[in-house]
C-alpha cells in the first residue's frame, strides 16, 4: 500500500514537473509533453492513489466487521424472506 502511494506521489510530482516546464519554457516540445505525457501520468497518479484508497477502506471495513461481527456485504444486499400474512383479524362488533 505504501509502495502504491509512493509510486503514485513520484509519478504526480514528475508530471507537476513537466508542466510547469511547459509554462517556464512555452516553446512547441514542452507544451506537448506537458499535455500527452504530463496527463498520463497525472491520470495515472490519481488512479493508483483511488487505488490506494479503495483497498485501505476495504481493508479497514473488513476488520471492522470481524471485530464487531458485522454482517457482509453480501449478506446485507440480499433480499428479505417473504412472510406470509396472518388472517386477518374480525372487525369488532
């Protein structure tokens, strides 16, 4: 997980970087690496840090349900058992 993070700052700090050297030096070369490799890995980056995100939330929901015996998931989206109606009752008199 830290490996991801890490990987996902360095890959968001080079792509800061060439951007900012697109605006430094706004010459035809630099504005197009900004523009194709920049957001690459500026896209890439976001992804690996939801990535990130996703499997610490999954990972800290799963603990949480084995400490406090929560249902899963699955358990939970699955519908209700269908009850029968009792007799109707007769109306008072």
């Amino acid at each position: 997980m830290r490996r991801l993070l890490r990987i996902s700052a360095a890959l968001s700090l080079v792509a800061l970087a060439l951007m900012v050297w697109s605006v430094l030096v706004p010459t035809p070369m630099p504005v197009m690496l900004a523009m194709s490799l920049g957001q690459l890995l500026g896209t890439s980056s976001f992804a690996m840090f939801g990535l990130a995100v996703l499997v610490d939330l999954r990972r800290s929901r799963r603990i949480r349900r084995d400490s406090m015996q929560l249902p899963s998931l699955k358990e939970v989206l699955l519908p209700p058992e269908r009850i029968e109606p009792a007799e109707p009752a007769e109306p008072p008199r």
